[in-house]
C-alpha cells in the first residue's frame, strides 16, 4: 500500500503466526510518505547450536503463552515508537515447528532518518528476546533440549 | 482468606516436567508467590531443580517477589525465555 499523508499516527503490526511469515507483505506495510528508513531484522532457524556446539539441528519447536506474548510483543514496539520515534514498528513470531532456514521472527521499523530506524529495529528484537515469553527447543536426529539463552 | 480455585500454566521444559499444560488448584488466597511455589513443587517435585530459573506471571503480568495471587487470577510458570 502507497501512503501519501504525512505525519500519520504510529502504527504497529505485532503478533504470532503458525503460517509461514510473509516477510515482503511486513516489509510492504512499513512504508510510510513520513518516513525515509525501514530497518528489518529476520531471525532464521539455524543448523548450529549455540550451547551444543557440534550437534546438528534438525528442526525448531517454538511455543509461546499467547496471548502474554503479543501484549509484550505490542509493549515493546510502543516502547519504540516512544524511545525512537518509530512511525511503524512490526514484530512477528512464528511458532510450531520450523524447518531450517525458515523465519522464526521478522522486526520492521520505519523512522524518518535511518540512525533511528537501526537503533529501533535493534532495541525491539533485544527486547523481544528478554521479555517475550516464547520457548525454542532444537531437535536433533539423538534427542532435543529446551534453549536456555542466559549466559 | 477463604480457599479458592487458581488457573496455572505451564510451558516448555517446566510443561514437559508437569506433564500438562494447565491445572486448577485449591489454595488459601491471598498466596505470596514463594508459598504458591512450595504448594507448586509438593505436587510436581520435578519443578525443584528448575525453580531458580523460572519467572512467574500473574494475569500476563511478570511477578516480582512478594506479589501476590489472589482469587481468579492465572498464574503462568515462566522458564527462561527463548524468542527469535
């Protein structure tokens, strides 16, 4: 969609899906006349494991406590909007079971310059990984473990 | 404080410990969030050994210690959270 007014109110575009993300119909949604950055950030299913170095992932099985994540997802990018002042912030989660190589997460912000939009885009997905209460397990072909990401 | 009935859920390793995804339980209410783990733990002793790293929600609120469960409310056991 072609935004032609300025200075539209901030909008946000957060949920859960089970459905593959549509990551150009996010990206799409972003463009706003009063804004001349978008700044995306996808978090991708990956073979390797950060605590099990050596084992491959075979898949991931995400879930999450519904409907405290989108009211976390929906604080986070009021956050943004408020911090950074972001015109358009999109957080989406994917959750079930993921292949390698598919979107676990696509963040999207749209500022007027593009300092804001990188630092908007970042401050989300950090936040989305603190807060957000959704669970990662990685499969492998000998078993599976719950990811743990604290240091 | 009278007994009463309170909505707890439970997701991915502390889930898989308990063996469901949710139980109602009979507690005297107002609880304190440490009390209301010790009843959690006398049923499901698997929660021991991951308690320290679990975080607590009441009504989709992350729980600080102190806070309290009161009658209706949803608890919801929190392991260390894992996104993106």
């Amino acid at each position: 969609m072609t935004r032609t007014a300025t200075n539209l109110a901030p909008e946000t575009n957060c949920g859960l899906t089970v459905d593959p993300i549509d990551v150009d119909a996010a990206l799409r949604r972003a463009y706003r006349a009063d804004c001349g950055a978008v700044a995306s950030f996808l978090g991708v299913a990956r073979r390797t494991s950060s605590s099990h170095p050596g084992r491959s992932v075979t898949r991931l099985e995400y879930e999450a406590y519904a409907p405290m994540a989108v009211r976390e997802l929906e604080t986070i990018a009021q956050e943004a909007i408020a911090r950074y002042g972001a015109a358009h912030v999109a957080a989406v989660h994917r959750i079930g079971v993921l292949e390698l190589g598919e979107a676990a997460v696509v963040v999207v912000v749209a500022t007027p310059h593009r300092a804001e939009a990188f630092d908007a885009c970042r401050y989300v997905i950090e936040q989305l990984k603190l807060r957000v209460p959704i669970w990662k397990k990685e499969v492998f072909d000998d078993g599976s473990e719950w990811v743990d990401p604290r240091p | 404080m009278s007994t009463s009935a309170i909505r707890i859920l439970y997701f991915g390793p502390a889930r898989e410990r308990v063996g469901s995804e949710s139980e109602v339980i009979d507690v005297a209410t107002p609880i304190d969030i440490d009390s209301l783990w010790s009843h959690l733990i006398d049923r499901h002793p698997s929660l021991q050994t991951i308690r320290s790293s679990c975080r607590l929600a009441i009504d989709m609120q992350y729980a600080e210690t102190g806070d309290c469960v009161n009658t209706g409310s949803e608890v919801a056991i929190l392991p260390p959270v894992a996104g993106g």
